[in-house]
C-alpha cells in the first residue's frame, strides 16, 4: 500500500506542476509572486519601505502546494541516502528551537532521514533546510528566474515546523525577503526596525522580546501566501495546531548604493590616467598626523587644541562632492565600478534551468542565421591583460589593448549555490539567504516526495534536459577543481565562490587565425598572486576586431531578431563563420536554419528513417572524423560543446 500511496503522490504532484505557468514565471518572477499586485506598483509601494501580503493565487497553489513538506522532505531524503548519503548537519540542514526566550541549535553528527525526523517529532525542532535549490528543480528554476530579473545573487531556505512551536529568536535579517507558505499555516508578528534605523546592512541576531514594542503587523500564512519583507524588518513565527513548512527567498544582500561607491573608489584609484579616474581632489592626502590625532586619549581628551580632525573632515568632504560632480559630468566612470560588483554574482549565480534556455539547433553555416539565447545568463566584460601569465605563448595572438570576454553562467555550479565553505562559522542569521530563520531564503520544490526527482535532474522532464542538467552539474565539479588548480581567491566571505574552467580564445582568422574559432586558453594568476577576477570566469576571450560582431551579436535576443551569419560585421566570410560557430559551440548561440538548410534536414531525417527500418536496430557509425573536418562539435561534461581535437588540430 505504501508503494501505492507513494505513487499516486507522485502522479499528483506531476499533475499539479502541469498547472503552473512557467514560461510566465521565467519572465516575470515577482510578477509570480506578488500577484494579484501589479509589480510596477509594488515596486513604488513596498520594496525597501514595508512589508506586505498577498494571498494565495491558484497558480501559486500549484507550484507551492507541498513544496519541501516535511514528509516529503524526509521521503526524498531516503531515496537520496540511497545513493548520495546522508545530509551535513551546519552544511544542508540545521534544527532549531526557541523556547522561554532561549534559542538552541541541538544537531546532531548525522542528519540522515531518521534523525531528522526524531529532531522534528521528538524534540520540537524546526528544520532548516539550506538552499534547497540544490535538489529541487522547481526551486531551481524560480530562483534562476529571479536573479535573471533582479541581476543579483538569490537563496532560499525551506523552514519544517512541528506543531506548537518556534524555530527561530525575534530577529531581523540584511536581505530583501519573501516567505511563501507550502504546507499547513504558520502566524506571524513583524515589528519596526530597530531604532527606527532601515535597511541595515548587517543582520540582528537574536533579539530580546521585550525589547520589541508591539507588532505592527499579525499574519497567519496559509499554502500559497506570500509575506514579502524589506531588510531590517524585525520579525518571528510560529506554527500553531498542525505542522507548517515554508519557503523563505533572500535578496539584495550587500547591493546599497554604499557597497556601489566602495567599487566606485576602487576602480577609480586603479584608473590612473583613464578617463574615469578620481578628480585630484580625492587623490590628496589628510594632513600630516591625522591618523595619530584620532587615538582616543587626544579624542576623548579635555582639549582638542591642534587637532586636525576639522580639517580631514573638510579635506574629505570637498574629494566627495569633486567626486560627485565628475561622476555626473562623466556617467560612464560608473561603468568599472559596475563590472567590479558583478564579478560576484557571475561567478555564483545558478546556471539555468534546461527548460529555460532554447534549443541550440544544428550547428550554423553561412547561410543561418544566430541568436543570443543566453540574453539575461551572458555579459560581456573588458579583458585586461596586465600581469597574466599565458601557458602558451602563441595563444596570445589577438590578445591586445581592447578584447573582451564574454562570460556565461552555463558552468556554474548549481549544487554548491549560495552554499558557504564547511569551514565558515558565520552566524545562522549572518548570511543571507543562507541560515536565517522565517527570513532567510528559500525554495522548494512539491517534487521532494517523488522517487526519482531528486537531485540534479528532479523534475527535469524530458531526458534530454536531464541530461543538460548532469552535464551542469559535472560543468561545476570540473570548474571548482580547476579553480582550486589556478589558486583562485573568492570575492567576498558570505557565498562560496567558484571560479571559471580557464578561457576560450575566440577571433576570425583576419584577426588572430585560429582554427574554428575556440581554443582553450588558461589564464593563471600573475606573477604577484593576484588573480585576474575576470580571467577566473569561464568564457569566450575575443580580440578587438570582433568585437562589434559579438554586440551585434548579443542585441539579438530572439529568434525574430536573429542576424544573418553573412551580415555578421566582420571583414572576412571566414571570419563571419568561425566567430558563429565558437559562438555556437559555447552554447551561446541559436541558430536559425536557412530554408534549404532545413530541407537537407528533412532529407537526411527521412533518409534516416528509412535506413532504420532497412536495418532494424542495427546502428550506423561513422568514421571518427568525419564531421570534424566539417567543424561539427563534440559535447563534453561540461554541458558546453567544443569543436574536436580533430577540428583544433
């Protein structure tokens, strides 16, 4: 009966994930999640200001319903210690109870499915799951979808809650945050920020209660509930008389103006004599003995006679408005600071989900023509050179003043997203969208009961894109083991980052003659340990000349503004057709077939099919080159398809 049970369960959730409107939700995200509410009108209403509820839409219903349940969440652990093990304690999962003012995290040293379970039913503990998105698909593809939206890096966490119980202490978090309801109901109390002070940039821990005042907001969240709120918000929950599991899903951690500025002055004293260099106003230095002035027995001294801190004051404030005004005369000094705060979410950002991305189609000829189908997963980043040391001297043609890199989260890693080094001791409270209770974040997935949707492929559908998601996933393996070969360091202390494969040189061969169009070419740190953070991405390098054809390239982002490969702006025909095919090869492009390249297809499928018949299942081979000769591609566990070592030969 349990078989049975289980199955009908499972053809359940599969008719209830028909239901959702996904194409709707990779467009449009928060429109998802605050419907009704227009989310132009959220936007001016709520972000960042306060909180609010939206209840439950049917089409929330059908994607939430269930997701990351506890009994589901136990089911899918037992099929997962099947081949994979048990989960980490501080790692995946974390138990946490708040009892007469005392919070407590009683893990144990395995968090296999048993003693989950006993933690839950037996000692009252709330389960935090980390960063389910890892598992789960439908957590995966939101997500995927929202930090296409939003442009920044989004975790989730799914919170288990037994009945008549809290999890977590009064606290307020440092992210942008939206809890959705999936099972059962939970009530919740939310207060203002703390001393009035919004939008911190640091999370509270815990927090007395009776230093709290009274709530300005009670809620209780039924399934496909939303409660979104802004950092700072001050909040606590509990599940009252049956079991509740929720989703929590962070953002914006670190991404205010002032974490803007810090890249701005960085980039700007890196400058030099660049345009977007700082005005002489802040490259002046404070007056001798400023720094000693400040010890505090001149500070807090009875005279202040000679101190210079009035004068650092002045000298500071006039670089800050020289500052201010150079950056409005010249917009474009922004843009460095930009790249810099990108290199983070680049680098660990989720790839997408297989379903999100089109297909590529056959590999383009001359007479094609490409699209940009990783609009939204690309961009394209200045490549410096200065202090890269090269493997081989000769992949250094087309590399000079001016190329570019266009990098792609198609090898990221989906398994370690948002997922801190063992090692980390921060606080559970402390990273976003990693560890904080009601308001960490989170996603789920309704799959989490099933047999077979678990891990990288859950819910994937179709093998085909089951098979892309393997290939995502062994794309991350192989992209952190070569980071940890090239000895690259992470951007910043909350997020494990991961760094890129090495890079792929990409120009025409009116530019640098390589054949095809792709070769690997890896780029180590420099001769003074510093990494090039660009260069730890993984990506296609191109020369100047190709340039203009890759944004041409780029600002095609459907098939209806597709360009032709012959327009491609480039000088040479083959040029034009090897700068489509890396393109193609990487993943990046689309192609859309010519009208007799679609009738040779048609021809060859038929002519197929009749061999097929001819022959049964007898299989045709061919010989081991052909095809390289041709230029055609050779997937590989990265998920990417690369040109043979036949064709680089």
């Amino acid at each position: 009966m349990g078989k049975k049970k289980d199955k009908l369960a499972a053809q359940q959730q599969q008719q209830q994930q028909q239901q959702v409107p996904w194409k709707y939700i990779d467009k449009e995200p928060l429109g998802f999640l605050v419907a009704p509410e227009d989310p132009d009108t959220f936007f001016k209403g709520n972000w960042e200001q306060k909180p609010a509820v939206f209840k439950a839409t049917p089409e929330r219903v059908a994607l939430f319903q269930g997701l990351c349940s506890f009994p589901a969440v136990i089911n899918w652990l037992k099929q997962r210690e099947k081949k994979a093990g048990p989960l980490a304690f501080g790692v995946d999962v974390n138990a946490a109870r708040y009892k007469k003012g005392v919070r407590e995290t009683p893990n144990g040293e395995v968090a296999d499915a048993s003693a989950l379970k006993a933690l839950h039913d037996d000692e009252g503990c709330t389960l935090q799951l980390h960063q389910p998105q890892r598992f789960f698909d439908p957590c995966w593809r939101l997500l995927a979808a929202m930090e296409r939206q939003l442009g920044c890096l989004v975790g989730s966490n799914a919170y288990l809650t037994p009945a008549g119980s809290q999890g977590l202490a009064p606290h307020h978090d440092d992210v942008e945050l939206w809890v959705v309801q999936t099972h059962g109901s939970k009530q919740w109390k939310l207060y203002q920020p703390i001393n009035a002070y919004q939008l911190p940039n640091q999370p509270s821990g815990d927090l007395d209660q009776g230093s709290l005042g009274q709530p300005v907001l009670e809620v209780e969240l039924c399934v496909g509930d939303v409660l979104y709120m802004p950092r700072g918000t001050v909040h606590q929950a509990a599940a009252q008389t049956g079991d509740s599991s929720h989703l929590t899903i962070s953002t914006y951690q670190r991404c205010s103006y002032a974490d803007l500025a810090t890249h701005l002055l960085q980039s700007s004293l890196l400058a030099q004599d660049e345009p977007e260099c700082l005005p002489l106003a802040a490259r002046r230095s404070p007056a001798p003995g400023t720094l000693l002035a400040h010890s505090l027995h001149r500070v807090l001294g009875a005279s202040t006679k000679g101190s210079t801190t009035p004068d650092a004051v002045a000298g500071l404030a006039e670089a800050l408005r020289a500052i201010a005004a150079k950056l409005e005369a010249s917009p474009d000094m922004l843009t460095p600071a930009v790249h810099a705060s990108a290199m983070d979410f680049l680098m660990n950002r989720l790839p997408p989900h297989p379903k999100q991305l089109p297909p590529r189609g056959p590999a383009p000829t001359m007479d094609d023509k490409v699209w940009c189908r990783v609009a939204g997963w690309a961009y394209l980043l200045p490549f410096e050179l200065t202090g890269m040391n090269c493997d081989d001297d000769d992949d250094d043609a087309g590399l000079e003043e001016g190329s570019v890199k266009m990098v792609s989260c198609l090898a990221n890693s989906r398994e370690e997203h948002m997922i801190s080094a063992p090692d980390d001791e921060s606080s559970e409270e402390g990273s976003s969208s990693e560890e904080e209770e009601e308001d960490g974040s989170q996603g789920g997935s309704d799959e989490g009961g099933s047999d077979d949707d678990d891990e990288a492929a859950a819910g994937s559908g179709e093998g085909e894109e089951k098979g892309e998601a393997e290939d995502q996933a062994a794309a991350g393996k192989k992209k952190k083991q070569q980071q940890q070969q090239n000895g690259g360091e992470a951007h910043e202390q909350h997020h494990h980052h991961h760094h890129g494969e090495g890079e792929h040189h990409c120009c025409g061969d009116d530019v640098c003659g390589q054949q095809h169009g792709v070769q690997e070419h890896s780029l180590s740190s420099g001769a003074d340990g510093d990494a090039n953070p660009v260069a730890a991405l993984p990506g296609l390098v191109l020369a100047p000349g190709v340039v203009k054809a890759v944004v041409a390239f780029m600002a095609a982002e459907g098939p209806e503004q597709a360009i032709a490969v012959r327009d491609l702006p480039l000088p040479a025909e083959s040029s034009k057709m090897q700068l489509a095919f890396a393109l193609w090869a990487e993943g990046l492009a689309a192609t859309v077939p010519s009208a007799a390249q679609r009738q040779q297809q048609k021809e060859k499928h038929e002519n197929g099919s009749g061999k097929q018949k001819q022959h049964g299942d007898k299989k045709s081979k061919r010989p081991a080159d052909a095809g390289a000769a041709a230029g055609e591609e050779t997937a590989t566990s990265t998920g990417k398809a690369r040109p043979s070592k036949k064709a680089k030969a």
